[in-house]
C-alpha cells in the first residue's frame, strides 16, 4: 500500500532571489544527535522517515569486513573507502572496482547496479575520445556493489543473487543496520534504491544516531569498534575515493576537517555528517531532493554548529549560500541560508 507522506511541517531552509524577488524556496528538516538517540539540535520532522539512499553505505559495508570477506579479498584501506563511495567514475575508482572484481573471481558483468556516465567531466570526455560506452564500473554504487559481491562470495551466496533480501549477505547488511540505527525489526522498511541494492526507510534521528555512534565507537564490542576506527580512517586517508576531485562535497569536507568530519550523501536530498570522537552526528533531508539547497544548507550548519574553522568554512564557498549567475556571468540574484 503506497503512502504519502507530506512534508508541510518543514520549515523553509534556503530561498533563492532573482532580482528582489523570492524565485525558489527549499524546505527540508534537520538534526544533531548523539549516539544514545538523544536530540541535541534541529529543526523541522526529523521525526518523520525517510529513504536514507547512499548515505548509510559506512553501514551497509560492516559485515564486508566483520565477516572476514574484506581479509579474504585482500581490501586494502583505499579498497574500504570506495566500498563506502558515491564516487565519480574516474579511473582511479573504475580502475580499482575491477580489481576488486578479479580477486573475487568475478567481473563487470557480475555488477547489477546499472550503467551511468561519470559524473566527472574528464572521464566522460576520455570516454568519448577512445569511442567507448559507459559501463557498470562507473556507476556512483559500483564501489559499494563490489563490496557486497565480495560479501556473497565469501557467505557462499550465488553472486546473482547478491542484492536478494532473503539471500544470507543483505540479511547480515540489514542486521547491521538495525544493530546502529536502533530501529525495531518491524520499523525498518524497505524498499528498491536507483542502483537496485535494497535502500532503508527510517527517521532523520535515527540515521543521524547511527552516524554518532559509528564515528564515536566506544559503546561497541571490540570487533565493531574496530571496523568502525578502520572504515573512518579509510576516508580520512583518502577522501578522493569516497566522491572525486571536482566539485564533490563529500571529498571537501573531509579533507578540509582532516577527516575530523565523516560525510555522506544520499541521493534525493539526504546528507549525514558524523563528528568524529565527539558522539555528535548531523543529518539533512531537503524535501525536494535536490542538491543545490543541501550543499549549501550542510555547509552553513558546519558554520553555526561551529564544526569547521572559519578556514575551513572559505575554503567551501563553491558550495555555500552565494550570489547567482547567468550563463553570461551576469549576478542575478543570491542564494540564502535560513536556519
């Protein structure tokens, strides 16, 4: 049974000015919480739930590496840091899927995520140039894809059912989605994500919970614990791998916080940023899912949660509140930010 659920109680969260006139309105819901569940800030029904998309692939890869599949295929730290990736489709994500591939014993063609375009412009361009069609390799989930093969293979799951909800491998994924969010058994829905993996419905709060507690671990058992230290210090080490070298605020914000940041976006509007050592996670949802809203809104929040130097700040202005260009590069209005 299908189920509309409205967004009316979000406030507005960023407004965009052509002229002296409101053009477009972002509304949207946000929250801080620690890793016990407890709402320190927010704003908005962060109560209300919500697809997390790809923000929760840190999660979704626990038992790539708890299981002992990632030991197995010998992962190194960068092979974990895309296996957590929306990435770019650059050759050093493409590249490094379809090693992992091999070791595994598997290829491309194992990949069920669909095919799509880099979403970077020179790996589009080479792809042109050499006359060659996009393939799964450079879809945003191939890393994340490529680790739940490894998983399958290593649980003895046959590889083409690897994205199955009842198969072995994406029931150890779903227990460790329960075990991190707190959601209760029966709360935790599920539907089909954009790369055909299964995709979590749950509260801003809860992701946002789960976020605190990953990048705070102590509360865990030794094994979590140091799955968790593990996966963060893969993306501190190389931020590059989780998003791509242009334009890609997830590289951003972990290279300017030095990886004192764990960021994640999710399709439709969704971002989640755990504050690492500090039991404290964010979580956005803007409700018309786009990107131009959420990037300026979670950078703003980085300023008024006083996450980020000011440094740091300046050196995110592509993805704050600004002034709005044409194409001519005529100023014709501004972007702004309303907490």
């Amino acid at each position: 049974m299908k189920s509309d659920q409205a967004f009316s109680d979000n406030p507005i969260l960023a407004r965009v000015w052509r002229g002296s006139w409101v053009e477009s309105v972002h509304r949207g819901s946000w929250v801080v919480v620690d890793g016990q569940g407890h709402v320190l800030q927010g704003s908005g029904a962060h109560g209300n739930s919500i697809f997390a998309r790809s923000a929760v692939k840190c999660l979704q890869a626990l038992p790539l590496v708890e299981s002992g599949a990632a030991e197995r295929f010998g992962y190194s730290q960068a092979d974990l840091a895309l296996a957590l990736s929306s990435h770019s489709g650059e050759a050093q994500h493409t590249d490094r899927v379809q090693g992992i591939l091999e070791r595994v014993g598997l290829d491309k063609d194992s990949l069920l995520c669909g095919t799509s375009p880099p979403a970077d412009r020179e790996a589009r361009e080479a792809l042109r140039s050499a006359q060659q069609a996009p393939s799964a390799l450079h879809h945003f989930c191939s890393g994340k894809h490529a680790g739940f093969l490894a998983l399958a293979k290593h649980l003895e799951v046959a590889p083409e059912r690897y994205l199955d909800p009842a198969s072995a491998s994406q029931k150890a994924v779903r227990q460790a989605m329960l075990e991190m969010t707190g959601v209760a058994e029966d709360q935790l829905t599920e539907a089909i994500d954009g790369c055909s993996a299964p995709t979590f419905r749950l509260s801003l709060t809860a992701l946002a919970r789960a976020f605190a507690g990953f990048t705070t671990p102590n509360r865990y058992s030794d094994t979590r614990r140091a799955t968790c230290e593990r996966l963060i210090e893969a993306v501190r080490e190389y931020p590059e791998l989780i998003a791509g070298r242009s334009r890609r605020l997830c590289t951003a914000l972990s290279k300017v916080s030095e990886g004192a940041l764990f960021p994640k976006v999710g399709a439709e509007g969704v971002y989640v940023v755990g504050r690492v050592g500090h039991d404290q996670a964010l979580a956005v949802k803007m409700d018309d899912g786009g990107q131009r809203g959420l990037q300026a809104v979670t950078v703003e929040l980085m300023k008024h949660l006083q996450w980020l130097s000011p440094d740091a700040i300046a050196e995110l202005t592509m993805y704050r509140a600004q002034v709005q260009r044409n194409d001519a590069g005529l100023e014709t209005g501004t972007l702004e930010v309303e907490l």
